[in-house]
C-alpha cells in the first residue's frame, strides 16, 4: 500500500503534464479562416540571416509574391556578421539590405533588435513580421497579421510546420511533433484566450508594442524569451492558424543534433529562470494568460513525459502483479497513456502526413532515446551565437 501511494505521487506530474496536454487536444478543433478585408496597414518583413547565400534569393523572392499590395509592404534582411554573399544576394532578390558587424554581440536576437530599431525610425510600417532565412510563407500571411492587428491584437504567430516532410524519417516525425506543439497547443491556447507563444519564425508585432516592450531579448531562444516578456506586460500573442511559414528542416543526425540541443537547451533555461516565478505571479495576480505561460514551460518536452507515463505504467504493472490485485497507481498510469496517445494522435492528424506519418511514429522510440542521450551528454552552448544549421536541400 505505501509502494502503491508512493507510484501515485510519482505519477501525479505526469498526469498534471498529460491533463494540460489533453484539455489543449480537446480544444484544438478545427476553426474556420476569418474573412479578408480590405488591406490598410503596413508591415516590415524582416529576414534575419547569416551566411545565408545560397537560399536567401529563394526567401526574397517568395515573400515578393504574397498576396498584399507592394506600396503596402517591404521586405528587410538584416545580414548578421556574414562572412559570405548573403547581402549582394539579398540585394539582388530586391530586399532593402541591413549590414551588421560585432564580433561581441551576435546572434539573431541582435540582428532583430537592429531591425526593428530601423523599423520605427524609418516610420515606413504598422508593423514587423519576422520570416527566418530557410522559409517559404503562404500567400494569405500580411492578410492574417493585418486582420489580428486590426481587431486589437499586438503580437500574432502563424503556424509554424514543415517545409520538406518527405525528406526523410526524421522531418516526417518532425512535421508531427511540430504539429502537435504549433498547432494542437496553439489552437488549444487561442480558444483558451491566452497567449499561443512565439516560435521564432511567422511572428508579427505591432509598431506600438515594440515600443513598450523593446526587443532585448537575445537568448539562444529570443522568441520564448520575448514571449515571456509580453505576457508580464498584459500581452498575448494571438494565433492566425490560416497562415503558414515553412522551415526547412535537416535531415542528417550532425544537424539534428546541434538543432536540437539548442533548442531544448535553451528552453530548459528559460524554464529555470522563469517557471515557477511566472506561476506565483500569475496565481497572486490572477492572470491566466501569466499561468498558462509557467505551466507551458513547466511541461516538459513530450519525450521526458512520455518516458515518465511509461516508467509509472511499468512500475504500477510490476506492483499489480505483486500484490494480485490492480494498484491504485495504475490507473494514474493509465489516465496518463490514454491522454498521451489522444494528444499524439491529434498531432498526427492534424499534420496531414496520414500513412507517412504513422509509419514515422514507429520511429518515435528510437527518437526519445536519442534525445535522452543528447541531454545528457549536451555541452555548453555560446549565449545567443549564431549557429549556423546546415541547409541540406539544393537552391535554386
């Protein structure tokens, strides 16, 4: 009886991670794209880069063809201490070119500071949207920003998927788990009326909220910093589900694993610094959108909770078998799986990689295994340095 209560406070973290996670699936139906109106306002769309090149013309030449008025938008890159052509290309594409050099301060945190910076000065636009170097954006983008912005919003992000799926086992897992991050907690979040968090890349910003809250946020994860920053100012970031921006994503493990050990470095971090002081400040204030933003980062990533739900199934299972009869810990177990598969399946489902993508899951196993080792075998990374991911995909 003390092992079963025991395996029942084990499993209570997990069931709380799996519950938020559950009541974010049960909220993620489909929601129906808002009506364009008539174009008004005008945006920067700022592309941070460096050493960028070989794919920045592509970049620049797929935001030129969304569909929103050319007098009503520009397209900025900032090329970021280069050692390359990125400028001259950048240039050519037809982007206004912003030079940076400081061999101190560097990464894209800086690079966007200077943006936006340029952005209010220049009193061009209403508002700035960041697009990363390696990405293409549905043409309906600037109409989404504008028709948050217009009904009062002052940070929005666009969903934020997969630009080659099919590449390999890895990206199709990918698309999944972006899927269920981006999309499924997204939408649960926006029905929830609480901020969908910026992923770094389809963000937009209005002029105003720049100006109360200043971009200095230069982590290796400057959007969830930044995010974090809004909401302790009384702001959400809204989510436009009807436009995407399209990353590409590696293929190769080399590329994988620098990618994700910055990624997941970072937002461990950012968890220490601003978890659980984001919750006691949301609860003494009774602000949701602050709360949501702490158990979001409370919440650890879907790897570590699946290896707790299954290490409690294991060890409930083992118990029962001891004892002759069902543990009390084993249906925490089981209320924590069954959560754990609904939310997956959700992901999957909404991803739309169908066959692919179940035969990608299979891999799943293999994948969680791999980040544990990356965790703990994970070295120091530079403080908001670039790191250049490799882009494996030919450019035109």
């Amino acid at each position: 009886m003390i092992l079963d209560l025991l395996l029942v406070l084990l499993a209570l973290p997990v069931l709380a991670a799996t519950g938020y996670l559950l009541l974010l699936t049960l909220l993620s139906g489909k929601k129906e794209a808002p009506p364009q109106v008539a174009p008004r306002l005008k945006f920067d769309i700022i592309i941070p880069a460096h050493n960028e090149e070989a794919g920045i013309a592509r970049t620049v030449s797929n935001l030129s063809r969304i569909d929103y008025p050319v007098e009503l938008r520009r397209i900025i890159v900032v090329a970021d201490n280069c050692s390359d052509a990125t400028a001259d290309r950048a240039g050519e594409a037809g982007a206004t070119v912003l030079v940076r050099h400081n061999k101190e301060l560097r990464g894209k945190g800086y690079a966007l500071q200077l943006a936006f910076e340029r952005s209010l000065v220049d009193g061009f636009a209403d508002a700035v949207v960041v697009v990363d170097a390696d990405t293409e954006v549905t043409s309906n983008l600037l109409h989404a920003f504008g028709l948050r912005l217009e009904a009062g919003a002052q940070a929005v992000q666009a969903h934020y998927g997969v630009l080659n799926p099919h590449a390999s086992w890895r990206t199709r897992l990918m698309a999944v788990a972006m899927a269920l991050f981006h999309k499924v907690r997204s939408l649960g979040r926006e029905r929830l009326g609480v901020s969908c968090g910026l992923r770094g890349n389809g963000m937009c910003f209005t002029h105003a909220i720049i100006r109360q809250v200043p971009h200095e946020a230069f982590s290796i994860v400057e959007d969830l910093e930044y995010g974090i920053r809004l909401g302790k100012a009384g702001q959400r970031v809204h989510y436009a589900w009807e436009a995407e921006a399209l990353g590409e994503m590696v293929t190769s493990e080399k590329a994988a694993r620098s990618q994700r050990r910055r990624w997941d470095g970072g937002r461990m971090a950012m968890t220490r610094k601003f978890g659980l002081p984001l919750l006691a400040e949301g609860l003494r204030k009774g602000d949701k959108v602050l709360v949501d933003l702490a158990v979001d980062l409370l919440v650890p990533p879907l790897s570590w909770v699946a290896l707790g739900a299954v290490a409690v199934a294991v060890a409930s299972g083992a118990l029962s078998l001891w004892q002759g009869h069902l543990a009390l810990s084993a249906y925490a177990a089981a209320a924590s799986l069954l959560a754990l598969v609904l939310y997956v399946m959700r992901g999957w489902w909404v991803s739309g990689m169908g066959l692919s993508g179940l035969t990608a899951l299979a891999w799943a196993p293999f994948y969680v295994a791999w980040k544990v080792w990356l965790v703990l075998s994970r070295p120091e990374e530079k403080k908001g340095e670039w790191v250049r991911t490799t882009r494996e995909a030919p450019k035109p």
